[in-house]
C-alpha cells in the first residue's frame, strides 16, 4: 500500500496563541475540503500557542511540539518535558531542527536521547537532518546524514520504527536566506537517507517516511512531490498563511 502523503509545517517562534487558532481552523477547514484519505496534515507551533490549540478540535490537522527534554522532570529550567505535552495530547514532536542544532547547540546524542524519551512517552519523533554549506562545500554531506541518522537513532528498534519521521532539510536551504535545492540534488539524498535506514534496520527502514524541507514554495513543490523517496513536505514561510497553505496543497493534489 502506498504511504500517506505528509504535508507539515513548523511555525518557528512565530505566531501568538490567538493568531494560531484563527490560522488552524482555516487550515483544518481547508485540509477537510481536500477530501483527500491519503494525505495527512500536522502543524508545529510554539509551546505557549498548544494549550488553546489543543481544546480546538481539529478534525485533520494533528498538532506537534518544536522541541522537548528528554527528562520527565527535574532541574531543567526552561525545559518543556514529555509528560506536560501529552497532559495536552501532543504525540508528535520535531527534534533536532537545524536552528536548534546550530544556534542552540543540540548535538546527535542529545537528539538522539530525546528521541528515546519520545518513544517511552508513545510520541512520534520527527527528526531532522541535513548538511550545512559548509559541509555540503566539503563534499561530506552523505557522511553527515548517515552520522546524523545513526546517532539519532541509536537504542530505535525495527518494531519502533512506526514512530519514526525523518525530515531531510539541507541547512543551506533553509530560511529567508536559504536556496532551493533542486529536485535531482533531493532525489540523491533521500536515496542515501533510505539506504542508511535499510542498513540498519532491513526492510523496516523502507517504511519510515522522508520528508523534505527548506524553501519549499510553490514554484519547487511539484517538483519535489513527485519524487519516488519523498513521504512528504516539511514547509516553513510558504504555507505560514492559509492561502499559503491551500496553494501547496493543491499542488501536491494535481
Ligand atoms: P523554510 O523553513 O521553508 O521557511 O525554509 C523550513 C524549515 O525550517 O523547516
């Protein structure tokens, strides 16, 4: 059976509790108007916007956190641990988002804890990858994702892996100052993305879906949908609106 096709987005530190909810019921409305049964829809706002998001009740829009410690509890100041996101339903969480690797500092093993606390909490991990420039000028780009994914993964069983997103978002793609990366370029990596994952875990890893991310936008989404290893599209600025939202839809839908 063909995978579900996942179109996502995560909000940054963008968006108050109130802009949220008028955003997300625009959006749920639209993804119900899309009648599509295999597409599947989350968006990933900021911690403080989730508690009103949550009392929403969407209907197709599943939401997700931005981060999360690998802690239940205890002396982590500022953290967010699992057990307050499930308190609101939230069993999706995003890790290791690039700005949260290279602006704040989180390496492969701290991601990597984070996504076995994920798991523990019944949560599914959408973990993210890619090279930045300066690793993509070195030529170490598919030796940065397989060290990426293989860190990331570590003490992840076969039986766990329906828990398990990966988003490939090259660096160098991402933001206002990113550049799209072309279809061809996305192809190759999610090949070798699906080949690290076969390594390990045998044909489970085929079942993990690979979304792409950065600068995504409706003059590259086609582009990348079609692709035979793309499960999906990790959107940011483009689909911040629900004009923007409903415009890469219905490009994926054509
Ligand atoms: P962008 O963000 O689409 O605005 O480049 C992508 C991301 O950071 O996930």
């Amino acid at each position: 059976m063909k995978k579900p096709f996942l179109l996502g987005t995560n909000l940054k530190m963008n968006k108050t509790a109130a802009e949220l909810c008028s955003y997300l019921q625009q959006v749920d409305e639209l993804c119900l108007k899309a009648q599509q049964d295999n597409m599947r829809y989350f968006v990933i706002p900021s911690f403080t916007a989730l508690p009103d998001a949550s009392r929403l009740n969407l209907k197709q829009v599943r939401l997700g956190a931005q981060n999360m410690c690998w802690e239940d509890q205890g002396e982590y100041t500022g953290e967010i641990s699992p057990v307050m996101l499930n308190e609101f339903d939230i069993d999706l969480v995003e890790l290791g988002h690039s700005e949260r690797r290279n602006k704040f500092g989180e390496t492969d093993e701290m991601i990597n804890k984070k996504v076995l606390a994920a798991l523990r909490h019944n949560m599914t991990a959408l973990m993210c990858i890619g090279e930045t420039r300066e690793e993509l000028e070195a030529g170490e780009t598919y030796k940065v994702l397989r060290r990426q994914i293989t860190q990331g993964l570590q003490g992840v069983s076969g039986d766990q892996l329906d828990k398990i997103w990966i988003a490939y978002e090259p660096v160098w793609a991402i933001g206002v100052s990113g550049r799209s990366a072309p279809a061809s370029y996305v192809q190759e990596a999610h090949k070798v993305i699906r080949t690290v994952l076969c390594e390990l875990y045998g044909d489970s890893g085929k079942q993990i879906p690979l979304l792409f991310g950065g600068s995504v936008n409706p003059a590259n989404a086609a582009s990348y949908c079609v692709l035979e290893q793309v499960d999906g599209l990790f959107v940011g600025r483009a689909v911040w609106t629900p004009k923007g939202f409903s415009e890469i839809l219905h490009l994926i839908l054509e």
